[in-house]
C-alpha cells in the first residue's frame, strides 16, 4: 500500500479537564503524560496531536485514548487526513506560523 496524503491520518486530541481538587490535577497530569508518552504532541493547551501512517495505526491510538479517559471531564478526538491537516494556518498574533515537517517516515527495504 502506497503512502498518500489521503490515508495518512492525524489525530487531535481536545479535552476540558477539571481541576479544582488535588485528585482532579492529578488525573489531568497522569492523561496528559500518558498522551505524551502515546507520540501525541501538544499543539496548544488542552490540544495534543499524532501523526498516524495509516488509518489503522490511527484506530489502535483512539483505543489507547479511549482507555486513558479520565473520570470526569470532557474529551473529544478528531481525526484528519493528512491533505487536510496540510491546511491549517497557524497564527501567532498577526504573524503566520510556518508549518512543522511533516515526522520522518521509517522505510524499510
């Protein structure tokens, strides 16, 4: 199966976490590090996104997601393509953010 900007995926990941009590911070801390240590990368706060070759590796992450889910708070995960994630505009103020490389690829022979 060829590599193309149509199967490779992207996943985000979003989520509203609370955090008034130790237990709550705590909770948030423990599924943001798990996020981290799954390939996710934070975008923006409360924002993490992965680079999936496929939408299979792309499925067995959304499982792992799925099992890190915290007691309470609110998560969402979207998955894009990668000729779709190739549009986005990141901003700083007024000035364009050029885009991150894509990740290298490993290639075996």
């Amino acid at each position: 199966m060829e590599l193309n900007a149509y199967r490779i995926m992207w996943l985000f990941v979003f989520f509203d976490l609370p955090t008034e009590t130790k237990k709550n911070r705590r909770d948030a801390s423990i599924f943001r590090n798990a996020l981290l240590k799954d390939g996710f990368s934070m975008m923006q706060f409360s924002v993490y996104i992965r680079h999936c070759a496929s939408g299979e590796s792309a499925d067995v992450h959304e499982a792992r997601v799925r099992r890190l889910l915290p007691e309470y708070g609110k998560v969402s995960v979207l998955r894009i393509t990668d000729k779709q994630f190739g549009n986005i505009m990141n901003f700083w103020g007024r000035a364009p953010v050029p885009k991150e490389p894509p990740p290298m690829q490993l290639e075996l022979f």
